[in-house]
C-alpha cells in the first residue's frame, strides 16, 4: 500500500458465510500501532471481519480488499500461509496443543513457520514468554496452568513472529474480570510498542479503562463510533 503506516483498507466490501452475507459495505482503514475494539451482538459480524484478515472467510465482493500488500479479493491459496505470518492471532477458548508443554508448544509454532536455528528459537520462546510475564511456565503442560495463564501463552505463540497486527477474539471471553483486565493490559502493552492490536469484545467496560477506536456490528452493518 502506498502509505506504509496503513496496514488495512476495505472499500464496499461485504463478507459472507456459507454464500450468506453477514457484512455489507465495510468501509475500514487501520494504521500501524492502532487499538480496535469490536462491538456487537453474537453472530453480528465481528468474528467474520476478523476471519476475513486471514483468508478464513472470502471477501467475494467489493472496491478494495487489501491487507499488508495482500490483495484478500485476488489471493492465491500459496499465498494464504505467508499472510497469516504477518498475523497473530488469539483465540477465546485458547487452541492449545494439549500433549505438549508450553515451551514444546510454541516451538512447534516456530518450526512450522520456517524457523531452523536452535538457538534461535530458544531465544525466540524465551523473549515472548517474557514479554507476557510467564518466563518461569515453559516446562508446564497447559492443563497446569489457570485461564489466565493459558491467554498469557496464546498471545505468546500469536507474538513468535512478530507481527504487524494482533487480532484477538474474545480474548477475556473465558475470564474472571480481574484476570481478564490483566488480559487487556498486556495486549495494550503491546500496542504501545507498535502493534496494531484489533479485539472483539462483550465487554464495553474496557473502553473506559483503555480507549481505542470502537467499530460497532448491527443488522449486517459496521460503523465507527465517534
């Protein structure tokens, strides 16, 4: 994209499931070291919109559909793996590798994104659970640790690459309030070193405690709020 601090632009573009529009007209831009929140109804959207960043759900219509220097209405399936490289993402119910610990489960992430180096990778585990205050858990299997401390590693395994944008979906979905607003500061935190972070959510009490900019889901429609 011409401006390199613009990340995101979508021009009338409607998102479907299963061939069912589900967003019309979305109209967005979305620039470096932003916060986003999503707001909305169950089954208004959100989930959909942030799919669509990632090729999950196709954009079949619209002006512009670009993210990164990706194309999403013209993308090949090659192509798919490479964007969702430059994307980290972090799941409600946490989609962690179960048999494994922590550290062998953020190793797995790396090697299968191209990472070859021991070292490297040592390094790598070592810098983000660090960066999400759990430098002491790798030798955990996820069963032994709280809710919290599970979200803590899925943002974790979604910073390994370092990406240029968070999308979290529903991250505190699952949380007590104390441990879900732990939840929301760090992936404030991690705005504030300059990734774009784009987050649904039920609960508008963050928007207080840490303004963003609010994108707002009714009747197959998304608007900004001022």
């Amino acid at each position: 994209m011409e401006n390199e601090n613009l990340l995101i632009k979508y021009v009338g573009v409607d998102i479907c499931q299963s061939d069912i529009v589900v967003l019309k007209d979305v109209n967005l831009e979305v620039k470096k070291g932003e916060f986003l929140y999503l707001i909305g109804r169950v089954g208004s959207g959100k989930s959909s919109l942030l799919k669509s960043f990632y090729a999950e759900v196709p954009i079949l219509s619209g002006e512009q559909a670009l993210i990164f220097d990706y194309d999403l209405k013209e993308l090949k399936r090659r192509e798919i793996p490479f964007l969702r490289r430059k994307l980290g993402i972090v799941y409600q119910d946490f989609q962690l590798l179960i048999d494994r610990t922590v550290h062998d489960n953020l190793a797995f992430v790396l090697k299968a994104t191209g990472w070859k180096n021991k070292v490297e990778i040592e390094n790598r585990i070592e810098d983000v659970l660090t960066q999400v205050g759990m430098s002491t858990k790798g030798y955990k299997m996820p069963h032994q640790l709280s809710g919290g401390e599970q979200q803590r590693i899925v943002i974790a395994r979604a910073l390994l690459n370092s990406p240029e944008i968070i999308l979290a979906d529903e991250p505190t979905g699952h949380l007590d309030a104390e441990t879900g607003n732990e939840i929301v500061q760090l992936l404030v935190s991690i705005k504030d070193q300059g990734t774009t972070v784009i987050m649904s959510t039920h609960n508008l009490g963050w928007l207080q405690s840490y303004p963003g900019r609010v994108l707002h889901f009714e009747n197959e429609k998304m608007s900004e709020e001022s």
